[in-house]
C-alpha cells in the first residue's frame, strides 16, 4: 500500500513538473508583452496634438501600442523604448506639424531612442521633459523648426551616445545657446551635431571641443564661429583626439590653414568650407601647407589658381586625399596641373568654378563634377575619354557646339564605365544616339532643361541596366520608343513629343515615377498602366489625350500622386478607378469638360486626400458626399464643375479646408454648412482661401465664417447674399482680399469689419445696396491696391485721408454713387493710380490739375504693385461708350472716368500729359473752355468722350495724331470750326460722335463748311467770267454747260443718299448684334471672355517669341 503511494505521489510530481516546463516554453506565444495604458494614451495625445497628412500615425489604433509602426518595446516589459517620427526635410508632406511637442511624452520614461527631425513644430522650444529621459541614447530633433535656448536640461542624458541639434537655415528663429556648460554632463556622446544653431553669445562654447573625450563626430557649421575660436583648438594637443568627421564649414574664419589638425590623427573627414583663404599670407605654397584627409570639402574658399600651385607639393603627404570639394571658388581658364597629379583621388568636385581649357584624363578618378563652368565645347569636359569615370556632372556650362556623333568618339572609348550623367543646362541640337546608346552601364541620365530636338532615339530604350532618365523641359518631338530594363523613374515632360502612350509601359513593373506632362501626346491612357505595381507618382497634365480613364488604374495600391488635368479625357468616373487607391493623397483632374464624376452618395473611398482639384468637370449627383470621409483634405478645387443645390448639413462636420474653391457652380442655399471642424491655423503648406463666387448662396453672411482667422483670400461676389456684413470679420488678420461685390448686401460699412493689420490690398464691394461714409478706418489699409465701391449708394465727400494714406493705391472706384464735394488734390499723391473712376456721383468744382502728374497714367502699370494674388480679379469700366467687365487683363487698363457729375471750369492742360492713358471720359459735366491744343500728346488714347459739356472753340488738329483712337464723342457741346482730318480721324465716320455742335462743319456732317463754299464760288465766278471775255458759246455749248449743272444737282442727291444708307446699314447691324449682347447677358459675357483671352493668348504668344529671341542672342 505504501508502495502504490509512493508511486502516485511520484506520478504527480512528474506530471507537475512537466506542466511547469510546457509553461515556461510557452508562455511567450501565449501572453507577449503589451504597452501600458499610461503610455498607449500619452501616445494617442501626441497624435491628436499635431498635422499628419501623410498618415504617418495612421497604424496607431488599437490598445496595444507595441503593435503601432514607429513605435518599439522591450520584448519582456512591454515598455515603449523607441520612437521613430523621422518626417521629410525637403518641405514636403511627409512630415507631422505641431504647435509644440506635447508634454503628454514625457510619460515615456524609458524612452532609449526619440528621432522628431524633419517635422514642423512651428518655431516652438525644445520641451525641458526631454531631459527626465535618463536612459536615451539617440536624440535626433534636427530640422523640425524648433527655435530659442536649448535647454540645458539636455545635459542630464548622461547615457547620449547621439546628439543631433541642426536647426533650419530656412527658419526666421533658429535655435541658439547662452552657455553650452550643459555638454560636461554628456560624457558618452559620440556624434554632436549643432549645424546652423548660433552660438555667437553663448558663453564657454569651448568646451564643445574638450569636455567630450569619446566625440567621433562633430559639425559645427553656421555656429556663427570667428577665429578666437578656433584659438581654442589650437592651445591643447588632445583636443578632440578621437575626432573622426569634423564640419567648420560656413562660419566666420579667415587666414591660413590652421596648422592643429595635424594633431587630430584620427580625422577622416574635414569641411571648411566658407573659410576664407584669400588673406593666406603665402598663396603659391598653399598645398604644401595643408593637412590632409581622406575627405576634404573647401567651398566658397575664395581660393584662386595660385592657391593651387604645385610648388613645394610633397606627394607623399597628398597620397591619403580621396575626396575633394573646390567648389564655388575662383578658379579660372587651365585646369590646374596640381589637381591632375593628386592620382589618389576618386571625387573632385570643380563645380561653380571658372575653367574653360580641355580636363586632363585622370585614370582613378570615378566622380566628377564640372556643373556651372565657363567650358564652351563639350569636348574639353572628356566626355569621349574620360573611359574610367563613374559619375559625370557638367550642367549649367551653357555649350555653344552641339553634341554630335562622331567617328572619334568611337576609338576613344571602346565601352564606358559611366553610371551617371548629368548635361542639363548644357546642350543642344539633336540626341547623339549612337554615343548615348553605348553607354551600357548607364543607371543615371539627366538631360534636362537643354534645347535638344529631334525624336528619342531607340538606343536609349535598349540600355537594360538604366534605373533613372530625364529629359525634361527641350524640344524632343515624335512619339514615346519602347524603354525595357529596370527604369525606376521617367521624366519626359514639357516636350513636344506626340503619338499615344504605347501599351509597352505597362511591364515596367519598376516604375515608381512617371511624367509626360505638357507635351501634345492623344489617345487614350493605355489599360497596361494598371500593371505598373510600384507606381507613385503619375503626371499626364496638359496634353491632348482623350478617351476614357482606364479601370486598371483603380489597381495601382502605392499611387500617390494622379495627375490627368488640363486634356480632352471623356467617359465617366466611378468607384471603381479607385478601387485600391488606398495610398492616394494628390489628384488633380481639372480642365477636362468632358469627364464625368459619378459616385453613389453611400460611397467610402479607400484613401485620405491631401489635394483634390476637380474644377472644370462635370460632377453629377450635386455635392460629392464622399469628401465628408476626406480628414486630410487641405486644398479642395471644385470650381465650374457643373455643382447644384444646397450645401449638405454633414459638411459641417468637415474639417476646415485651407485652399476652398466652390466658385463658378450652381450652389444654393444659405453658407451655414461650410466645413467649420478643427484647427485652422497650423499648417502652412497652402493659401488660406475660400472663393464661393459665382454661385446663388443666399441669406446672410454666417457668423460661422469669422472663425476662419486664417484666411488670406476671401471671395463671395457674384451671389445672392443678404443683409449687413458680420463685425467679427475684422479678426481675419492676415486678409489679402476682400471681395463681396455683386450681391444684395446693404447697410453703412462697419470700422470693425477692415481687419487690423495691413496686408489687405484688395477690397470690393461694389455692385450691392451699401450706404453712408466710407469708415476712416480705411486709411489704415496701407497695402491697399484695389478699392472698388461703386454701384451702391456711398455718401458725403471724398476724404483726403484717401490719397494721404493709401498710396499705393492704383484702382480707386466710386462709380455710381452719390457722393459729393470737389475731387480731393490728395489723389494727385497716388503715383501708382492707374484708374481712377469718380462718375456718376455729385461731384463739384474744377478738375485738380495736379492730376496730370499721376505717374501711373504716364509710365504705365506700376511694376512693383503685385497682382499675382490667388483670387480672382474683376473690373467694370466704361470705355469705348460700353461697360466692359476685366477679369486678367485689367492690370493694363489705364483709365480716367469722371463723367456725370457737376465739375465745372476747364479741362486742365497737364492732363495731356497722361500719355499712357487709353480711356478719359469727362462727358455730362459742365466744363468749359476749349480742348487743349496738346491734347495729340495723349498717344495711347483708345476711347476719348468729352459728350455733354459746354465746351468751345475749334477742335485742335492734333486730335488727328491719336493713332490708336477708335472711339470719339464730342457731341452736345459749343464746338465750332472745320472737323479735323487725317490719320485715325478717317475712320471714325460716324456723324454722331459731333452732333449737337452747331458751329461744327465738314465731314462726316453734312454740313459744309461755309469758306469752303466761298473759295468754290469765286472760283466758279472767275472761271465763268473768263468765258464771257471770249467769244459767245454756241447753243449746243449752252445746253451741254445745263446737262453738267443738273448732273451735279443729281450727283450731290444721290450722295445724301448714299450717306442715308450708310448709317441705316450701320445702325442695324450694329443694334442687330448689341440689341441681342443687351438681352442676352451669356453672350455677351462669352464674346467678353473670348476677345480677352485671344488678347491674353497674343500677348503670351509675343510674350515667349521675345523671350526665346533673347536667350539665342544671349547664347549667341
């Protein structure tokens, strides 16, 4: 019995330890580790807290934060050691953007790796928290747009192995230290990088070179450096002794090469680039006084061809130089023998120099760049010889011998060895195919921005090893060859290639990007693109294609970037082009009228849009309910695509758009549903704007809408709008534009709404129901360039705050108002005026003639008063009799209107002056006096209308010198005398423009002149008289001299009537086309739009031949 107990108790214990064992071997699999609830939610915080428009958070959901990309745990405590939020320094989208770091991270207590550069952090501090992390050995906070003191709390990371403090050179207020004493606690450091932060008033900056023992790595550049500190570095001979890679580059040294790097044994890399080495005392032995290193870069040295004398050069001592950067320096004609001889180097970089004399062959040397030279034939570059180069770089050398094939060019190299080639800005004439076409190393060609023409040649597409081809921006015509290999990226745009996109595109599976953008190809997008499965980028804009959009695009999982603006594409748009698009943040489909976009209301698109532009489509089922899905959105563009109806209600939950272009649709409805969700003023990427003109919103302005604080460009013209304008809209601060015209606004112009600050520079209100003054608070507007009220019911004077203050004003509006009082002579101060319109008003008293001194109407347009705004711009003017509605063109209008008012006295004589003017009207006032006699001075005049006045006198002969005058109205004044004639004048025969002038005579009015008459009498009766001295004519004479008499009679009827003819003729073509523009207001704004953009379209036609005319003489 005790043996059977023995034995149970045996068997329990055995199975006892074997459950044990199969726990410990698999407990791991069964219950791995997980991140703390702390630490998940500090995280999430930092989350909500910035911009991530390129999702580069989008992995953190869930409650286990180990599982989220860029975050990493230890394996047993599941606590969060490593951050990896690395964004882009290239001011891309690849990058978070944050008020500030968010205190919510330092929760992260055994954090070992944080890396924050390249994000935007708005020029906010470096959080103190950083230094609570004891255990971190890689900080990296480089380019992420922090800005003040560095903390010294910094120096607590005692276990910091890796310091990367770079500041932006780009920012307005970069980093900067008051006492870098902090650096004795980082007895560990090995790489400290302090690029760009000042230390020009920091105090014990020295220890940066002695109190880091284990230092590898330093850079300094753009630290604001002088020569005293370099004294430092000289005093000890261990400074630095493990120092590996140092930068001193672009700081402020000058002499001669300091002589205590020979102490720094270990030096492999040396940048002192920027140190000026012109005040050397000894500049012909200046080799042989420098140290050498593997790596050496001495840009913008300002070292010249003596600095590079080979005298006195010990070999020996330059045998160690593999790398050397003379860039940006003085350099000049022959390539200096020094460099040939150093035989040791692999990459020379002569760039921004001044040589022009052949390159020696230098059998080592695999990288060499020759870019922005004096180098006139390409030949001396030794694009032929140099046999053994890797890497050549030569652009911007500008060529005047165009790169041929030649029989010489064959036995120089039988194969070359070059893997990348770089001729931009070089070249012209036609491809060198052959040359090309045996490079068969090749992985790299960039021949961009040349003039080269002809077709591709197909060699190039046969080079198997080519990962990257440009050539962009020349001439190139014919159709696209078929390319094999392993192309990663091709750039073919701003070409003039032709043809169809060929099918044979779609094996390569490589591709990553490709643009064929501006060029002339047609046909349809090839359905093989849908096999391109590494596709980010592709551009097809501004070309002719047409047909429909494949559905095997909607399969490209990694496209980012879809460009198909600006063609002739057709056919409908569905969910299914979209199907996979899950990577996609650009697109960009706008100007293909003809393309339809239909999705369901229920649709959810797999991608968050950065950028979507489809304007100039057609977008059917009213507003697309899909963008309400769109978190990222910071520019939207669905202008003239055809939108009806009311803004959706679930818009609202929209977060705020920054680039918001509605315009041109159909959209009803009040504003009260506009995107109004989130933060508006963190990102910088796009314009702050919203344009919703051309639209039938109605009802009030929403008080909603002051929210956007941020905004630069704000345009509801052209709707229905009601009531007065909300006084909150003074807090838009940073307001550009200001445009409300057209609508049915009404009440006085609050002071409150004119923001604050004086970056407005164009306001307009016109066209609406305003009244009262115009507020004082105007003369604040500084930056003012357009101000157009006209077309409401202003009153009271015009103040002359107008002209004191804003002086940079070139269009002043008031027309059709009833304002009173005389023009104030402060206008005369606004050099930059160039229209000024004042009529129909109430205006008295005499024309200012300081007037005439407007240098804007006597130079033409100000070329400092910029235009380019992102808005659109829009004026009404009267000129050649009609209104006339500018939209781009306007900036060349130079116009004077002060017509219908009650201004009295003469016109003054330094209006002629105003040469460039093209329109003055002073018609329906009460001036007097005659015209001015220089009034031919005026040569631009197009439109000349003094209608209406009490004018006397005779018109002055040199109205028949205004070359360019088509039209002219004098009528219903005092005038007297013969009508000029001549020039222009003989076109202008239209009776009306002198009618109601009695004492005028001479055509094109019927009346004759009365001394025309005399001097034709006399003359009839001198020759009549001559006959009766003679002897008496016969009968038959008598009979023949009445047959003339009645002829005449007959002749002077019939051409009264031939005159009669004319103006019925005239009068019904003319009321036959303007009668059908007056009622039918589409036509009319059709042939508007047409006249200005065929006169935009020569303009930029002439604009490019003068251009293109310039750079050949220049090349010449």
């Amino acid at each position: 019995m005790a043996n059977h107990q023995s034995l149970l108790i045996l068997l329990v214990l055995i199975i006892c330890f074997v459950a044990n064992i199969h726990t410990c071997l698999c407990a791991p699999n069964i219950s791995a580790a997980v991140c703390s609830k702390q630490e998940r939610l500090a995280l999430l915080k930092f989350k909500h807290s910035v911009y991530d428009d390129a999702d580069m958070l989008s992995s953190w959901v869930g409650n286990d934060c180990c599982q989220w990309e860029r975050v990493h745990c230890d394996k047993v405590t599941g606590k969060v050691e490593s951050l990896h939020l690395r964004g882009s320094e290239d001011m891309s989208i690849e990058r978070l953007v944050g008020k500030e770091v968010c205190s919510s991270l330092r929760h992260l207590r055994n954090l070992k790796f944080l890396d924050l550069s390249g994000n935007d952090f708005q020029e906010s501090r470096i959080p103190e928290f950083i230094g609570s992390f004891k255990q971190l050995s890689y900080l990296n906070l480089s380019t992420a747009y922090f800005s003040g003191v560095i903390p010294p709390h910094i120096g607590n990371l005692s276990h910091l192995k890796v310091l990367d403090l770079t500041s932006s050179p780009y920012s307005y207020n970069t980093l900067m230290s008051d006492d870098m004493s902090w650096i004795s606690g980082l007895s560990s450091l090995k790489s400290f990088d302090l690029s760009y932060v000042d230390l020009s008033k920091a105090q014990n900056r020295d220890m940066v070179f002695y109190m880091m023992p284990s230092l590898e790595m330093l850079s300094l550049s753009g630290c604001e450096l002088t020569n005293a500190d370099l004294g430092t570095l000289s005093n000890s001979s261990t400074t630095l002794a493990n120092i590996k890679h140092l930068d001193l580059s672009y700081n402020h040294f000058e002499g001669q090469f300091p002589g205590f790097f020979q102490n720094m044994t270990s030096l492999e890399f040396l940048d002192l680039s920027y140190f000026n080495f012109r005040l050397s005392q000894s500049s012909t032995n200046f080799l042989s006084t420098i140290h050498y290193f593997p790596k050496m870069r001495l840009s913008s040295c300002e070292l010249h061809n003596m600095h590079l004398s080979s005298n006195h050069l010990n070999f020996t001592t330059i045998s160690i130089l593999q790398h050397l950067d003379l860039s940006q320096n003085l350099i000049e004609g022959r390539f200096p023998t020094a460099l040939t001889n150093m035989s040791s180097l692999l990459s020379l970089d002569l760039s921004s120099n001044m040589l022009n004399s052949p390159v020696p062959i230098m059998p080592n040397l695999l990288r060499l760049d020759l870019s922005e030279n004096n180098f006139e034939h390409i030949e001396d570059v030794g694009i032929w010889r140099q046999c053994h180069l890797k890497e050549l770089t030569v652009s911007g050398n500008l060529f005047s011998i165009e790169l041929i094939d030649s029989p010489k060019n064959v036995s120089e190299c039988s194969q070359c060895a070059f893997e990348r080639l770089n001729l931009q800005e070089s070249l012209k004439g036609a491809f060198p195919a052959d040359s090309l076409g045996r490079m068969a190393n090749l992985r790299g060609l960039s021949l961009r921005n040349n003039d080269l023409t002809g077709q591709i040649p197909k060699s190039l597409g046969r080079l198997r090893l080519l990962e990257e081809l440009d050539l962009s921006n020349n001439q190139i015509t014919g159709p696209i060859p078929t390319f094999i290999g392993k192309l990663t990226k091709l750039d073919l745009s701003g070409n003039q290639l032709n043809g169809s996109i060929p099918e044979s595109f779609g094996s390569l599976t490589a591709l990553i990007k490709l643009d064929l953008s501006s060029n002339q190809l047609t046909g349809p997008l090839p359905t093989s693109l849908g096999r391109l499965v590494s596709l980010q980028e592709f551009s097809v804009y501004s070309n002719s294609l047409n047909g429909t959009v494949p559905v095997s695009i909607g399969q490209l999982t990694k496209l980012r970037d879809l460009e198909i603006s600006n063609n002739s594409l057709e056919g409908v748009i569905t969910e299914a082009h979209f199907a996979k698009l899950s990577m996609l943040k650009y697109l960009d489909a706008h100007s293909n009228s003809k393309l339809t976009f239909n999705v369901s209301r229920e649709w959810k698109p797999p991608f968050q849009l950065i950028y979507a532009d489809l304007s100039s489509s057609k977008i059917i089922n009213g507003f697309p309910q899909w963008l309400r899905t769109q978190k990222k959105l910071g520019s939207l563009s669905l202008s003239n695509a055809s939108i009806t109806g009311p803004l959706p209600t679930s818009l609202r939950k929209m977060r705020v758009v920054e680039f918001f272009d509605l315009s041109h649709n159909k959209l009803s409805g009040p504003l009260t549903n506009l995107p109004n969700e989130g933060s508006v003023d963190v990102s910088n990427i796009y314009s702050k704007a919203l344009f919703l003109q051309d639209n039938l919103f109605n009802e009030s302005i929403p008080i909603s809408l002051c929210r956007r604080t941020d905004l630069e460009f704000l345009d509801l013209s052209r709707n229905r709008l009601t009531g007065r304008i909300p006084e909150c809209l003074g807090n838009m601060r940073n307001l550009v534009t200001m445009q409300f015209s057209s609508n049915q606004l009404s009440g006085v112009i609050p002071s409150s709404i004119l923001p604050q600050s004086s970056t407005l520079s164009w306001l307009t209100l016109n066209d609406n129901h305003f009244t009262g003054e115009l507020p004082r608070e105007l003369g604040s507007l500084q930056e003012l360039v357009m101000l157009d009220v006209g077309d409401n019911g202003f009153s009271g004077n015009i103040s002359e705050w107008i002209g004191e203050n804003l002086t940079k004003l070139a269009v002043f509006r008031l027309h059709k108002n009833n304002f009173t009082g005389s023009i104030p002579r402060s206008l005369c101060n606004n050099s930059y005026l160039q229209i000024l319109d004042v009529a129909h008003n109430n205006i008295m008293g005499p024309i200012p003639h300081c007037l005439g001194k407007l240098n804007g109407m006597i130079n033409g347009g100000s070329s400092n008063i910029d235009y380019s705004s992102s808005s659109e711009e829009n004026l009404i003017q009267v000129i050649k009799g009609v209104s006339l509605e500018y939209t781009t063109t306007f900036r060349y209008v130079i116009n004077m209107d002060l017509s219908s008012n009650n201004l009295v006295g003469e016109i003054p004589v330094e209006l002629m002056s105003l040469s460039a003017l093209l329109g003055l009207n002073l018609s329906n006032n009460h001036l007097n006096g005659g015209i001015p006699d220089s009034i031919g001075n005026m040569k631009a005049l197009n439109s000349l209308d003094f209608a209406g006045n009490q004018l006397t006198g005779p018109i002055p002969p040199s109205i028949a010198a205004l070359n360019f005058l088509s039209y002219l109205n004098l009528s219903h004044n005092n005038l007297s005398g013969r009508i000029p004639t001549g020039n222009q004048l003989q076109t202008l025969t239209d009776p009306s423009i002198y009618v109601g002038n009695r004492d005028l005579c001479g055509a094109p009015l019927l009346k004759n002149c009365s001394n025309n008459e005399d001097q034709t009498t006399m003359h009839k009766n001198r020759k009549a008289a001559n006959h009766r001295s003679n002897k008496n004519c016969s009968n038959n004479e008598d009979q023949t001299t009445m047959h003339k008499n009645r002829k005449a009679a007959n002749h002077r009827s019939n051409k009264v009537w031939f005159y009669m003819d004319i103006m019925c003729g005239f009068a019904v073509g003319f009321w036959g086309v303007i009668g059908v523009l007056l009622f039918k207001k589409h036509w009319r704004h059709r042939l508007f739009m047409f006249a200005e953009e065929t006169v935009d379209k020569i303009y930029v036609a002439v604009v490019l031949r003068v251009d293109k005319m310039k750079r050949r003489r220049e090349s010449a």
